[in-house]
C-alpha cells in the first residue's frame, strides 16, 4: 500500500461514481471542483461504449462538471489506438452508432472482419448475431471486447451487463477476448502515461469491485471503491479484492485527501 500523502493524480470512473443515468451523485460536482483545486491531476476512465468521448464530455459538462476531452480516457478509444497499429484491419462493430464514429477510419464487414469489436449494443442482441460473431472468430478473426463487465447501474437498478456475451463466444469459439478496457493492465498503463506519473502517485476511485479497484491493484495502483453505482455489499463482502479504502461517496474523497 502506498502512502495517500504520495498520490498526484486521481482516476475517477464516471457512470455510478460521479452520476447514475443524467443526475449527478450528490455531492459529486463539487468533490470534483475541490480536488482540482487541491492540485491533483484529474483523468476521467470509462468503459463506456455508448459515446464518443466528444459525446461524454458533453453529456458530463451538461451535468454541471467542468471537464474537457483530452482528459477523457474511453476503453472504445483505446480500441481505435490499438487498431490502428495493426497490419490491414476490416472490423466489424457491434458498437452504438455515436461511438461507431470514432472507427470510420477503418473498413468493415459483417462476414471477412479480421477483427471482430463488442461493446454495449442494448436490446441487439439475438441468437442469429451471436452466430454471425461465431462464425467470424472459426474463421480467424481476433475478438476485441470493449470490456467484460458482469452488470452495471441503471436508474432502474443493476442491468446484466456484455460480459456473459463476451464468456459465451470465447467459450463456443475456443478463444479468449482482447479486453481492451478496464480492467486492462494496458489501459491503466495508458492512463498513468498520461499523466506523466507512476503508480504509487495515483488513486483509482470506483463503483466496480472487479473492474475498477481489481483491474488498478493489478497495476499497482491503490483503489478507493465508492458505496454508489453498482457497489453492492454481499458481492464486495464475497470479493478476495481488498480495497485500500472504502468511502460512501465521491462527496468524501477532498476531506479524506486532506487526512
């Protein structure tokens, strides 16, 4: 464990840490607004791939956080980069059409994809997808899951997540995904590059016992899990993931910075 007086640099996670659907966790702007002004550098970490990262900083400045792009890290943007360094890639994306944008450069096809992109596709999912993908990765193409999450917040409760998708195809098809997202030793690397920092000079806050403070452990950074979002005490209880420190909400990290 590494000192809290050593941390320069915070990872926030966004959905279910700083809002849940387009309202903002109580107290979550202004834990925000004080951090900055304590001095931390601030990354916002998401696997969200709904948005673009243009459309997640709007929808997150809509809420009445001050946030610009650059400071954004999408697992679906991490997918872009590391698509981009490789030899001729035809994809197909099972991606929303906002985040889809983000991959126009690249060619596609729904049955000689090389590479073979998931993220969140909602109510798309349907047996005869699920066999087209099958069909693909018996054909040599790579999987890329955007993230294997189990569930997620919602305004109406926990929603079953792509990650039993993800399970099901490796399974049938005899491979293993590319998790390109959180919990990514890559990602977080990426991030800590970013700032410019290492390891023990950040702090990972999320809702996400697994993804979240798991995925930043295997780094080497210290996670803070939040008691909002998707946190449920049975699982975290159940979980061989010890956080370094638990908080009920983000509203408590500037006070507990400070301590």
């Amino acid at each position: 464990m590494h000192h809290i007086k050593s941390i320069k640099g915070i990872l926030f996670d966004l959905d279910g840490v700083l809002y849940i659907g387009k309202e903002p966790i109580a107290g979550a702007i202004e834990a925000v607004d004080k951090i900055r002004k304590q001095g931390y550098q601030c990354r916002f970490v998401t696997n969200t791939s709904t948005l673009s990262t243009e459309s997640i900083r709007d929808k997150i400045n809509a809420m009445g956080f001050n946030v610009v792009q650059s400071e954004i890290m999408s697992a679906p943007q991490a997918a872009v980069n590391f698509l981009k360094n490789q030899p001729n890639p035809v994809c197909r994306l099972l991606l929303a059409d906002d985040v889809k944008n983000d991959f126009a450069q690249f060619p596609q096809s729904d049955t000689a994809a090389n590479f073979i992109v998931i993220g969140d596709i909602g109510d798309s999912w349907s047996y005869a997808l699920l066999n087209e993908v099958f069909s693909c990765l018996m054909n040599g193409a790579k999987l890329i899951a955007i993230h294997k999450n189990r569930f997620w917040q919602t305004e109406s409760g926990l929603h079953m997540d792509i990650g039993a998708f993800i399970a099901g195809l490796e399974y049938a098809s005899n491979t293993e995904a590319m998790i390109i997202g959180k919990p990514s030793p890559a990602f977080y690397q990426s991030a800590l590059s970013d700032m410019q920092l290492n390891a023990q000079e950040v702090l990972m806050v999320g809702d996400d016992i697994d993804s979240d403070i798991g995925g930043a452990q295997q780094s080497n950074i210290n996670g803070v899990l939040v008691r909002t979002g998707k946190y449920r005490k049975a699982y975290t209880d159940a979980s061989t993931i010890k956080p370094y420190l638990t908080i009920d909400s983000i509203a408590d990290l500037p006070e507990m910075l400070i301590q």
